[in-house]
C-alpha cells in the first residue's frame, strides 16, 4: 500500500488536513468564508476535489465546520461527525468550549461575545460517528476516527496506521493560544481529555497534528500526562 500524502490546509485560524491514498479524505473545513483555500489546495497538489470521498470532522466547533456544506455541494461527499455534535453541521449549533487556563478564560470571554456573529451554512451528516469510532479504509486511507471527547464531548480523533495523529483541538501549538506544543486552554472536561490522550498514547501516536500550530512529536504530550 502506498503512503499517506498529508497536505496542510490554512482555514482561517484553523490546520485542515487533505489526505490521499487510495482516495482523498479531508479533515474539517476551517472558518467559514474560507473555501478558497481548499481550492488553491487542490490546484497546487493535482489532486481533484471531486475524488473526495469524505469531509471528517474532528469535532462541531464553527472553526471546524464553516466550509462543510460548500465543500459538500461541489463534491457530493459524505460527511462524518461523532453523533452527539451533529447538530452543529445540520442546524448551525454553536458550542463555546470553557477555559482551562487563565489566558483560555479570557479568550473564551471574546468568543462568546462574538459567536453571535457566526453563520453556519447547514448541511446533512452522512455518517454519524458512535464511540466506536469509524474504520476509514472503506474511504480509502489506513487509518481510523477514535472517539477522544474532553476539548468537546463529540471529539474524534483521526489516527493513520503508521502513527498520525489529526487531533483537532485536543492539544495546541504556540500563538494565540499557547506558548509552545501542549493541552488546549478549552475543554469540556480536561480530566476526559487526558484519558483520552492516554487511550491514544496506547494506540501507537507518534506525531500530533493540532489545528491550531505546527506538528509536534508525543514525547510532549507524554511529558504533560
């Protein structure tokens, strides 16, 4: 089987991942307003936006799901989100996370401010993601969806055979949010993040990719834990 291609797609503030293998997969789809990026993905790689066989979700915040229903329409992929967080795609919930460090407190403080602003374009969820996770090799990629709630109830974590990890908000690299690689400063319930980092750590992670700051190795997770 050949490798994992991993491409980095700046949505806004957020880190989308487009993955090829067999087929395309994408992982979350950033700010809304922001679908010009992808294209410009899609046209810089070769890869055809219409080969995309799935929009995975690593969880329902508006940073992670505000190009979904575009994407959607131009592709005719089918969506996967963990089954507690649907709503946030098909009715434009939005969830607004509590800080867990000072400076999170105070940024969740402008957050909720301003999350009265924030439009979510709805669409239907194909695939709704149990705690069991989701097997991605029907998509085409050596990998699998593990439910890892804390930052959100409904995070998942996608993870590829060979030790990726795509974690969406379950750790933070460097500005705004944080000085260096480590835990978010949002979380539902950090105490369930960290068991679910530990759950990972037992799955075989070798290299987190955060949405928010660059790749860093598990060593800095396990330093944390």
């Amino acid at each position: 089987m050949k490798p994992v291609r991993i491409h980095i797609i700046k949505a806004g503030i957020t880190n989308c991942f487009l993955l090829k293998q067999e087929r395309v997969v994408l992982i979350d789809t950033g700010v809304p307003g922001k679908l010009g990026s992808f294209y410009k993905v899609f046209d810089k790689t070769g890869i055809d936006i219409k080969d995309l066989s799935l929009v995975m979700h690593t969880h329902g915040h508006w940073d992670h799901i505000g190009n979904t229903r575009a994407i959607v329409e131009e592709t005719g992929a089918k969506t996967a989100i963990h089954k507690i967080e649907k709503s946030c795609i098909e009715e434009g919930t939005i969830l607004i996370p509590p800080g867990v460090t000072r400076w999170g407190r105070f940024l969740g403080h402008f957050s909720k401010m301003s999350s009265g602003r924030v439009k979510i374009k709805t669409s239907k969820v194909g695939i709704e993601i149990d705690d069991n996770g989701l097997d991605l090799r029907e998509f085409g990629i050596d990998g699998k969806a593990v439910y890892t709630p804390g930052h959100s109830y409904g995070s998942v974590t996608v993870l590829l055979d060979t030790g990726e990890a795509f974690v969406g908000d379950m750790a933070m690299n460097g500005f705004p949010f944080r000085k260096g690689a480590g835990l978010p400063i949002f979380a539902e319930d950090l105490a369930l993040l960290k068991n679910s980092w530990k759950k990972l750590i037992y799955l075989g992670v070798k290299t987190v990719f955060p949405a928010h700051g660059k790749a860093f190795p598990i060593e800095k997770i396990t330093e944390l834990l």
